[in-house]
C-alpha cells in the first residue's frame, strides 16, 4: 500500500478538502486560513464492515455514515458530511479510489451537507448555470464540451451540486477543471486522445484537463435541460411540465438510492419543490447514431434567449 506523508489541501464542490491522498485533478487551496471542511483518511475498515453489513452486501447507509465496498478495490466510509476514510483492499489502486471519492463519495458528502446533487454538467451562459442531466451514456459531458468549444465555460462535469441562498435562490457549485469523454467524442472535437489516459474500466473514455476553460464562481441555476436517446432521426425538443419536473429531479439525482436511508426524503421533496418553482425544465430527445452536440447547442442558446425576450 502506498502511504502519502503529507497532506495537502484541495477546493472542491466550494469545499477545503485535506487528503492523505493526492489529487492532481483539484486546484490547490491556497487560503491557509481556512477552516478545513472535509478531511480525507486511509484506515483499515475491516472490522467496522464486518460489524455493519450484511453477509454479501456492498452498501451500508444510516442516517449519519455511508459505506460501501467495491470488490478487490477498498471500502469507503462517507461521515456526517465531513470525513472520508478509504480501505484499500489487496494492491492499492490510488487512480481508481480517486474515481470513487470524487463520485460516489462527493455525491454523499454532499446530501450529508443538505446539497442537492443532480447527475449531470453544468456550463455558464450570461452570468448563469444550466445543468444538462440524464442516465449515463446520453451524452451530457460530450454537449457540454460543445459549449466549451464555442466559449463557455465549465462548471462541473458529472456531480451538480445546488444550494439555496437565504432568498431561496438556487446556486450551482463549481467542481473541478476536468471532464471524462468518450474517444468518438474526442474525434468529433479533433482532440488526440493519446494525450490523455483512460478512465479506469473505460478503455475508450478519458479523463481531460480544461484549466482555461473552467469557472471557480458559483452562479444561480438558469434552466434545466434532461438529455435523453431516441430511436429517430432528428432532434425532438419538448417543456417539461407537471409532476413529471418532480419525477426527473428525483430520477437525476445523483445517487438518488441513498436518499431514502439518509432520512432526507422529505428534504429532497422540499427542495425539488423549490427548483420546479423557479427553472424553467426542458427535455432534448437526440438520435443515438449521430452527432449532435453543435446542433443541441444551438437550440439550447435559441432557447435561453427566448425565454430573456418573454
């Protein structure tokens, strides 16, 4: 197992995180008087596993601690919103364990912290957030990384991660400077994926840096845009309406099957209640076999200027 000596402390998701564990793909705090948020350990979880879990089980969630295994990778213990401990399990795979803290961790801390996370990227367009949400694999970091290409800029890939201001405002929470895009997507971009490494598990996705192209600044939530894979030829463009905004907040947040045993479904029903109230929701329905993304982008724009005119 590979021990990192000195701690380092990294801003995420708003956050100073300390890690054990160095993470080359967060931006370095540079406040030393800051309080420190999160801390990140490695400590043998063995016995508190076994104590805590079900024979075969992955997951243990109660209303103040998330565990999970991940089978020959480590155990990850996720506390009260403001501690992270990994268990390496046989060789330690320091590049894979970064994947699961800056996922299923992060998405954890954050509903610990009253955060609501959607599964999705959020990009700025005139001072505000619009989230592009949907089930993995429709294409939400390739349309954001779109608008990257005409100007905008980035605020988080894969994890949104939404507050309220005392005025009941939603914000939206910057991340990190990295997207993860799959290599038909690199091509249509023109961007050499020999440069980048591939995501773990993910031969042909990758992990890539976009310093330049991120902002640190948490802006107020604009719009909400599901994206979703027809069986068609064109592009369908359709206002989500009623009961069904509810439904699509609940089916995109990211990991929405801790939600229950946290004890905060009625939390996620009074700020999705919230979010409904004041965005305006939107479903994109795109063919599977073509690219699309310049396209969507278009009508995303056309969208957001329609609804500045009204």
């Amino acid at each position: 197992m590979k021990i990192v000596a000195n701690e380092v402390v990294y801003n995420a998701f708003g956050f100073s995180i300390k890690s054990k564990i160095p993470f080359p793909e967060l931006l370095i705090d540079s406040n030393k008087l800051r309080s420190i948020d999160i801390e990140i350990e490695i400590k043998d979880l063995s016995d508190i596993w076994l104590a805590l879990s079900e024979p075969q089980s992955t997951l243990v969630v109660n209303e103040t601690l998330v565990m999970f295994k991940v089978q020959d990778i480590a155990i990850f213990l996720i506390e009260e919103g403001r501690r992270i401990i990994v268990s390496p399990i046989n060789e330690y795979k320091e590049d894979v364990i970064r994947l699961y803290l800056l996922g299923s961790c992060m998405g954890a801390i954050l509903m610990q912290r009253g955060i609501f996370p959607l599964h999705g990227s959020a990009v700025s367009i005139n001072g505000k957030a619009y989230a592009v949400i949907g089930d993995s694999g429709a294409g939400k970091s390739t349309l954001a990384s779109a608008f990257l290409h005409q100007g905008y800029q980035l605020l988080t890939d894969d994890i949104i991660g939404v507050y309220f201001t005392e005025d009941d405002v939603p914000m939206v929470i910057p991340s990190y400077p990295q997207q993860k895009l799959w290599q038909q997507s690199l091509k249509e971009f023109g961007i050499d994926n020999r440069k980048f490494k591939p995501i773990y598990q993910r031969e042909t996705k990758f992990a890539i840096p976009i310093n330049h192209k991120f902002t640190s600044t948490p802006q107020p939530l604009g719009g909400l845009f599901e994206l979703v894979i027809n069986n068609k030829e064109q592009i369908e463009f359709s206002v989500i309406e009623g009961l069904s905004r509810l439904q699509t907040l609940f089916i995109h947040t990211y990991r929405n099957l801790l939600i229950k045993n946290l004890g905060l479904s009625e939390w996620h029903f009074t700020k999705s209640t919230k979010l409904v109230n004041q965005i305006n929701m939107y479903q994109l329905s795109r063919p599977q076999t073509a690219f699309t993304a310049d396209n969507l982008v278009s009508i995303i724009l056309s969208c957001i200027n329609e609804e500045k005119r009204k």
